[in-house]
C-alpha cells in the first residue's frame, strides 16, 4: 500500500508527519481552550445563579 | 431574505455556528483526507521532481490559507473599524493562531520540498521572504490582542496592525510576479490558457485546497464561539464584582 517515494522518502515522510502533527496540535488546542471556556461559563453562571437565589 | 448583519449579533451567532460548526468540520475532515490520500498514495511521481511533487497537496493549501486568513481578518477587522460589531473582532481574533500555523506549515514544508529541489532549505527569495515577514505578522497580532487588558482597545490595535500587514499578504501572494526572480516559481494554477499542470496532480490539489478552506472556516467558528463565551465570562464577573 505505501508508494515506493524513492530517493526522496524521508523530505517527504517528514513533511506529511510534521503538517499533520501541527494540524492535529492546532485543532487539539482550540477544542481543549473551547472546553474549558464553556465549562468555565457554566460554572460562573451556577454560581451566580445560587447567589441570587441565597 | 435575512441581512449578513444580523449574524453579528452574538446570540444569532451562536445559534447558527452551534449546528454550522460540526457540519463543517465533517466535511472538511473528508475532503482534506480524501485529498491527502489522494495525494499521497495515488499521484505518480513528477518526472523532474520526482516524490517530492507530493509535498504540494500539504504545501499549497497551506500557504493560500495562510494569505486568505490575513484577508478574512482584513475583512473582518474593517468591519469592526467601521460599523463596531463585536462578533468581527472576535472572529479575526480567532482566525490569527489558525492562520499563524498555516503559514507555519507553509513555510516548513516549502522548505522541506526546496532542499532536495534547489539544494538549499531557504533563501532570501522574495516570495519566501514576504511569507516569512507574514508570518511575524501572525506572531504580532497574537502578541497585541494577549497585552492589551481592554478587549475593544485590542481590536482597534490589532485591526490596525492587520491593515499594515495585509500589504505583506498581497507580496505573499504576487511576491513571484512583481520581481521576476529567486528560486520559488511563478502560479502553476491559472486561468490562463495552457496546461500547467496535468488532472492527475490537479484534482486532488484542488480537493486538498478545499478541504483546508472548510478546515479553516470550522475552526474560525469554534474559536469565535470561545471568544464569544470568553467575553460573556469577562462581562459577568464585572457585574458579579459590582453587585458584590
């Protein structure tokens, strides 16, 4: 299955392993940031409401 | 037929991103995977280049997304100069880091495809060179919107420093024109007539390219979301400080 690249397989394994790595970083970064930031909301938003209401 | 303005209010805005985000994300999860492997495992290999022809689908990508970000933000932060809506300034906030990391692998993977190519890793080429200038731009702009403490003075810095360095982006994209010269070569897709390039490579050039258009659309939504909430927390713990 994997293509024969030749006498270019490392530039090019390594420029397919690096891209995919910083992708996958990037959209790892922005997925946890949004968690947290939705839990974080969630969690001020419970406490003010308990506040009101105490 | 509803006006564009009405998605830069905040609630509208989410409620369309909510389902818009996963959506997008899925098709861009095909399309980009369907033009790497394409790509990859099915493209012969370039009869002077060789393998490394298949560095393209990354590299190409990258480095249109990395020019069309700057003019998404350029858009963007126009909007906010001009008519103030908030949603714009969070979304070009939000488009920085993404567009940052694609001019990133831009520039490494063009890097990676020019050392076996032109028997050098980097040159001070003027297509090169704009994209590496571009890319402290990205840097900058991270850098303004995290030291400035009052979110709508950070837009007006930042939209300002993005007006600046949208004249980096236009060099980026037509750097290889205005100075016919350096190693990097000129556009290999035209709508001029002639064959630049033969279907084998374009097709899955062209799916790459797409896919990495809707993986930057699906992100920008995500990070505006959070931006969105970020300044809905910030907003609650002033009141929440003043009722106290």
């Amino acid at each position: 299955m994997m293509p024969d690249l030749g006498a270019y397989a490392t530039e090019v394994a390594l420029a397919y392993i690096l891209s995919l790595a910083t992708l996958t970083l990037m959209i790892l970064w922005i997925w946890i940031r949004s968690r947290r930031v939705k839990r974080d909301l969630a969690d001020l938003k419970t406490r003010m409401n308990r506040k009101s209401h105490g | 037929m509803a006006s564009l303005w009405e998605y830069a209010n905040p609630v509208k805005f989410m409620k369309v991103s909510r389902w818009l985000t996963p959506v997008t994300a899925l098709l861009a999860a095909a399309t980009v995977g369907v033009g790497l492997i394409w790509g990859f495992f099915f493209t012969p290999d370039d009869f002077r280049q060789g393998s490394t022809v298949k560095i393209m689908f990354l590299h190409v990508p990258a480095a249109l997304m990395a020019i069309n970000a700057w003019a998404m933000m350029l858009v963007t932060s126009l909007i906010w100069l001009i008519r103030r809506h908030h949603v714009s300034a969070l979304a070009a906030k939000a488009a920085g880091p993404i567009g940052a990391t694609m001019t990133l692998i831009a520039l490494f993977t063009g890097a990676i495809w020019g050392q076996p190519m032109w028997g050098t890793w980097w040159v001070w080429d003027p297509r090169l060179t704009s994209f590496l200038i571009l890319f402290l731009f990205y840097l900058g702009y991270i850098a303004l919107w995290s030291a400035i403490e009052d979110p709508d003075t950070a837009a007006d810095l930042t939209s300002v420093l993005c007006l600046v360095g949208s004249v980096f982006a236009v060099l980026s994209r037509y750097a290889a024109i205005f100075w016919n010269q350096g190693l990097h070569q000129g556009a290999s897709l035209s709508l001029a007539p002639g064959t630049r390039m033969d279907w084998a490579y374009k097709a899955p050039l062209y799916i790459s390219m797409t896919g990495f258009g809707l993986l930057f659309l699906a992100l920008v939504l995500a990070g505006t979301r959070t931006e969105i909430r970020n300044r809905r927390i910030k907003a609650l713990m002033i009141r929440e400080r003043a009722n106290a």
